[in-house]
C-alpha cells in the first residue's frame, strides 16, 4: 500500500484494510510518515473503537509496517527471477508530504520494462506552504518515450483557480487520464 498523502479520503479506511487481513508493508513519504499516525489514530477511534488499548495496539501495528521513503530515491519492492518492482516518490505539492508515485516495472523473462505514474492529487497554487510538484526531468533512460501509464485522480492544482472558484461547472475528476 502506498499513500501518497494523509487527507481523510485517501488514509481513513486503512483500518479497514488491516481488519480485512492486509498484511504488507504501508510506503509514504518521510513527512507523510509523521502525520499518518495522527490522522489514523482519529480515523479508529471513530470508525472502530475508542477503547484505548486497542488504539494503542493498532498504532504499534501502524508503526511496525509503516516504510518512509525520501522522494527521488528507488525503493524495490520486489525482485524476483521474473520481475523487479521498484517505486519513486516525487514531490505532488498538495499538502506537506504529498507524492506522485512512479513504479518501473522490468518483466524479466519477456525483456519488457514499464513505468506507470500514480498521481493521487497533485498541486494546490493558493497554498504558499507546499512545493510545487516535482516535474519529470530529462529522458527516461530505460525507455525512450513517455510512461507507459499514467492514472489520475481529481487534480486540485485547478481547485484553486479563479475561474474555477466561479464556475458552475463540476469539480475535475482525473477520468480523463
């Protein structure tokens, strides 16, 4: 599971997840890293249970599963004789922590490599505390063209806009993608 950032609706149900058996390891950035057990110790003690011994025990979980991982650094995920699996976090300049993600995939066996960006949401102009997103500089060494996926969801960076503040029309929601 990769966060890429701690608002409510992309974090609130991992408690859920957990319940549901998810044992994998939880990736974010390393400032997102010091936020998520904050909001996650809200989301279970209003989804799930207030009972303080289980709040604790939860966020021991969340601790022990929990990988920080600066931006523009490689993390494999996998490496296996038939695939290796690495994922790179860019600056999103949504909130303090958000990331855009990039996962390489190289599938051994047939010789083929893809990269597919994630988005989650990306800038927020009226916010001066937030860095703008992290472009993609240069060529991709291993591929000679653009990822080979991208999948959006809502970009805020429009959210902001004047024009937008003053239209009817509805929110983006990244299905254009």
């Amino acid at each position: 599971m990769i966060a890429t950032h701690v608002h409510i609706d992309h974090v609130g149900r991992i408690p859920y997840l957990l319940a549901a058996g998810f044992k994998g390891p939880m990736l974010c950035s390393e400032p997102s890293a010091r936020l998520l057990p904050i909001v996650l110790e809200d989301a279970f003690k209003l989804g799930v249970s207030g009972d303080q011994q289980q709040v604790e025990r939860y966020l021991k979980l969340i601790g022990q599963r929990l990988i920080a991982l600066p931006y523009r650094h490689w993390f494999i995920l996998a490496d296996t004789p038939a695939l290796l699996c690495k994922v790179r976090l860019q600056r999103a300049g949504h909130i303090l922590g958000s990331a855009y993600v990039e996962v390489d995939l190289h599938y051994r066996h047939a010789g083929q490599k893809r990269r597919i960006l994630f988005s989650g949401d990306l800038g927020a102009p009226m916010r001066r505390c937030c860095r703008r997103p992290s472009r993609l500089t240069g060529p991709i060494p291993w591929l000679s063209r653009a990822p080979t996926a991208t999948v959006c969801t809502k970009i805020a960076a429009l959210a902001g806009s004047a024009s937008r503040r003053s239209s009817n029309r509805p929110w983006p929601t990244g299905e254009a993608c």
